[in-house]
C-alpha cells in the first residue's frame, strides 16, 4: 500500500482511498472465512478438487464443516472456508494470512454474512429465495394495416412482366 494519504487502493470491486480502508474494521468475525488472492490455475474447474483439499489441510487441526470454491470468471481466486467455531476459524485466519500457495501469497477475512453451512447447523437456514420474474403480458397481436391498390387506380405502378394480377 502507498504510503501518500491520497492514494488510491484497489481492493476488491473498486477503488477506495486509503484512508478510509484503513479506517474500516472488517465484518464481525464468524466461523466463516473469506480467501482471496488465490492463484488462478487453482482456480480452473479441474483443479478445484486440489484447491479444497490444499485449504482443509492448512486450516487443520480445525474441523472444515464446508469449502465454496467457483472457477466461474467473477469468483476465480477466492474461496469461502466454514469452520465448525469461532476459535478454530481465527486460528486458521493466522495461519493463512499471507501463506504461499502455489506462489502467491492469499489473504483472508472473515465473510460478511453466515454462510449456509452454519445457518444449517444453527437451525437458522430459511431458504433460498427464488425471484420469480413476471411474464410479459401476452395478447392478440395487432395486425399490420396492409395498402391494397386497385386496378382501376392509375397512380398505381403495373405489375412486373410475366406475372399477372
């Protein structure tokens, strides 16, 4: 991070200014953790199976209740590890806080929200809530008005030869 009051800092979505990321004190912790700066060839849907077991592994002597790892093209990088409590997850939060993988050092946080995993657990889980969007209004299309000139009408231009009215 620069060290110019003004910088800006790119975390994220978007740009902040460095102050005010400094400023902010993070969501609550929760068992859940957020793991970003993952390398990207983890990411790639065949080797999401290594990444989990990679994370499991660091995260031990903790109980992973749940990894959410996605290789679509806006979550690539970052996963979400839910421990089974409180302690476990801030243990694994020092232990994986700037640890290499596959050359690049990760970061981690804790996630803003529960995930489902924990809402399961508590008995807490209500759903997931399905939007359903409305149909657009079907009805008798109206038809085009059609210009039929007659025969008699000499503005009109003749047919095309060969072809007879």
């Amino acid at each position: 991070l620069g060290s110019e009051p003004g910088a800006l800092v790119v975390c994220g979505f978007g740009e902040q200014r460095m102050a005010d990321v400094m400023d902010q004190d993070g969501p609550p912790p929760n068992q859940t953790l957020y793991v970003c700066n993952i390398n990207a060839s983890l990411s790639k849907r065949h080797r999401l199976h290594e990444l989990k077991e990679k994370l499991t592994n660091l995260c031990k002597p903790g109980e992973v209740i749940d990894i959410v790892a996605l290789s679509n093209f806006y979550a690539k990088g970052q996963a979400f590890v839910v421990l089974k409590n409180l302690e476990q997850a801030e243990a694994a939060m020092k232990k994986l806080q700037g640890h290499e993988l596959e050359g690049q050092a990760i970061k981690v946080a804790y996630a803003k929200s529960k995930s489902n995993a924990v809402e399961k657990i508590e008995g807490t889980f209500t759903g997931y809530k399905r939007v359903i969007k409305p149909k657009p209004p079907t009805g008798v299309k109206k038809a085009k008005p059609t210009v039929q000139a007659d025969s008699d009408d000499e503005s009109a231009p003749p047919p095309a030869p060969g072809f007879a009215p």
